[in-house]
C-alpha cells in the first residue's frame, strides 16, 4: 500500500530516533552539531499540550505538530551531512529543494508537518466516515506495539519509553496517536478489501491490469555468451518453438512449462509486467501475442527468447511492485477515496500561531558546525 502507507513510515522516522538516541546515536549527533540546543529553543515557543491547529474538526497539539516537524527536521540534516560526499556539494538551509523552486530546506519541516498532521486527522474522519473503529484486535496490536519499543530502548515499563520519547520531543499522547492512526488505517483497508486485497474480484483486479498495461507471459530464454555461439542458441530456441507450433490450450502450457523447466536460463520462467518494465524487443514481442501466442526466437541483448503470451491473473505478482493484481487495484481504489475524502478536510492554525522557520533559530547554534 505504498501511497496509504506514509502514516507507518512516519512513525518508523519519528520513534527510531527514540531507540537511536537509547544507544547514544542522537545524542552524539547533537553533542557534535549543535541542533539540540536549537530544537529546544523551538520546542519551548509553547507548551506541549497547547492546541496549535485544527484539521477536519480534530484539535492538533503543539507537541504532535512539532515531533512532525523535528523528524522533517532530522531528515533535511541527515541530507546535509551526506550531500557533499554523495554529490559533491554543500547544503545549506537556504537553499532551494529544487533547482527553480522557491521552497527551500528551511521551509520543508513545517510543510512537513502540516501535512503529516492533516493525514493523520484525515485517516481518523475517513474512518468515522465509513463508520470504522480500532477492532479489539488493533488495540491489541496497540499494546504489542509499546511493548516492543519497551523492549527494543532497553528500558523496563512504558512508563520509562515514554519518558524517552518527553526527552525527545515527544510523549505518550503523539505515540498513541501516531500509532493508533496507523492501526486504523489498515483495519478500514482491511474490511472495505481485505487484508491482502482478496474481497477484490477477478474482474476488478483483471480490469486494473488491464487498464495499466499489463502482460503476463511465460518465456524460454536460450542465452547467447561466451559459453555458446549465437547460431548455436538460435539454432536451440527454433528447436523449442517449432516443438510448441502444433499445440493449444492446457497442452500448451503444460508443455511450455516442461520445455522451461529444460532449457530456460532465466531465474524465472513467468512474468507479469506493464511497459517500460523488460528490454523493449521482448515487450514488444509480448504485446504482439494474442492469448496463448507463441512467438518465433526473440533476440535481445540476453539471448533468444520463445514467448508465450498467457491471460492476466489477479493474483500474480507483478514484477514491478512484487504484488498481486488484486492487491494493487485494491490499493488504487483505497488510494482514490482516501484522497477524494482529503479533498474536503479543512485545516487551519489557531489565532497566534506562525510555523517556527529554523532560520530564525540558528543563532542558538553559533560557533558550532551546525551555524549556517
């Protein structure tokens, strides 16, 4: 679910600096830079629990808008310290994100934040929407879940976590939240598709193959090399298709399996694909096939390829995203009423509140590496 997924990987990004920090890893990182003692001065513009923002009717605190903001924050440094070996140059919080862009690394965290806080409200509306709540078994997941971050920090109760999650920024209330959000999210794609897709039809899911371009084929290649001359795997792969030419059906397929199982040098024998995913001659072979269509040797830059063109599948994955038809129509269609519901959330920040700009903040940083 890559687009409906974002809430778990927000939580992954804001909860591992946690564990990091219990091992000593953000505390060296701030000892060496300076950026603690910014964050600080950021995080005392208010107190934790003030209300700093309403999204879709929910009131957002100043301590879940600002965690938000310190991941994005974290993520921009993070950035900054491996540009100059990655790509040679430095980064500064000024710059631009994108070449022509007016959005600079400066701006990134509270857009970051503004957003990562609309979608969480907005998974929590969507699902009053569709009448969803937490299923026991979430909550139950709930309770796992803070016992293996008790585990994974070393320390003995939740008690004790979340008062490592106080010291970075954090708290019991933004965890609960974040996770909860993430839970419910699942459980309303669970019940409107299933868990993996499978309350999906056979039609459905063909019907979005096919609208993406979709193939699904079987192939034999015969590899060309340093181990076999050219004639001589052409020579094979004619062999092979002309012991297919006579055949249909369920007599087809079985034997093009028995032939793959032979002299198929791939790593796999079946593929389901859109266009622009293999080399452009063995696309363009495939897409000529009809429905159990042999192709005649197919030369690419691998060998020659025998290709047989096969009915889409809802439940093969494709190679691409290594998911079934099934699964991505129902993580489309979940994607498109997620995101039609978005259309109407309403967001806006309470009388007096302006996004801090880390700009404004790096005095807090002067004569440190970090002050620029």
């Amino acid at each position: 679910m890559k687009k409906i997924i974002a809430v778990a990987v927000v939580i992954c990004l804001l909860f591992a600096g946690v564990l990091a920090h219990q091992n000593g890893g953000i505390a060296a990182v701030e000892n060496s830079s300076g950026y603690g003692d910014m964050y600080e001065a950021i995080y005392d513009l208010h107190s934790p629990d003030e209300i700093v923002m309403r999204v879709d009717g929910a009131d957002v605190s100043w301590a879940e808008y600002f965690y938000s903001y310190y991941s994005a924050a974290g993520q921009v440094e993070q950035y900054m310290a491996y540009a100059p070996y990655i790509y040679g140059t430095e980064i500064n919080w000024t710059d631009p994100i994108e070449e022509g862009e007016t959005m600079t690394f400066a701006d990134y965290p509270a857009e970051y934040a503004l957003g990562s806080c609309e979608q969480i409200a907005g998974v929590n509306g969507f699902a009053r929407a569709l009448g969803i709540g937490l299923s026991e078994e979430s909550l139950q997941t709930y309770d796992e879940t803070v016992e293996a971050y008790v585990q994974s920090a070393g320390v003995s109760t939740p008690e004790e976590f979340f008062a490592l999650l106080e010291e970075n920024f954090a708290n019991e209330r933004v965890f609960e939240n974040q996770v909860k959000t993430s839970l419910l999210q699942e459980q309303c794609f669970a019940e409107l598709y299933g868990a993996e897709g499978e309350k999906v039809s056979d039609e459905e899911a063909v019907a979005f193959l096919e609208e993406g371009g979709y193939m699904r084929v079987m192939h034999i290649l015969v590899m060309t090399g340093e181990n076999r001359e050219e004639e001589e795997a052409l020579a094979q792969a004619e062999e092979i298709a002309a012991e297919l030419a006579e055949l249909e059906g369920e007599e087809l397929t079985a034997k093009f399996a028995e032939l793959a199982e032979q002299y198929n040098e791939d790593s796999n024998s079946e593929y389901t694909f859109t266009e622009g995913s293999m080399v452009e001659e063995f696309e363009s072979a495939a897409k000529a096939l009809g429905e159990y269509g042999v192709s005649e040797p197919v030369k690419s830059s691998y060998g020659y390829h025998v290709i047989l063109r096969l009915p889409l599948d809802p439940d093969a994955l494709t190679i691409e995203d290594g998911e079934s038809g099934r699964l991505m129509a129902a993580e489309a269609d979940f994607s498109s009423r997620f995101t039609e519901y978005m259309l109407g959330v309403e967001s806006e920040f309470v009388n007096g509140f302006v996004p801090p700009v880390i700009t404004d903040y790096l005095k807090y940083n002067e004569g440190s590496e970090a002050a620029y």
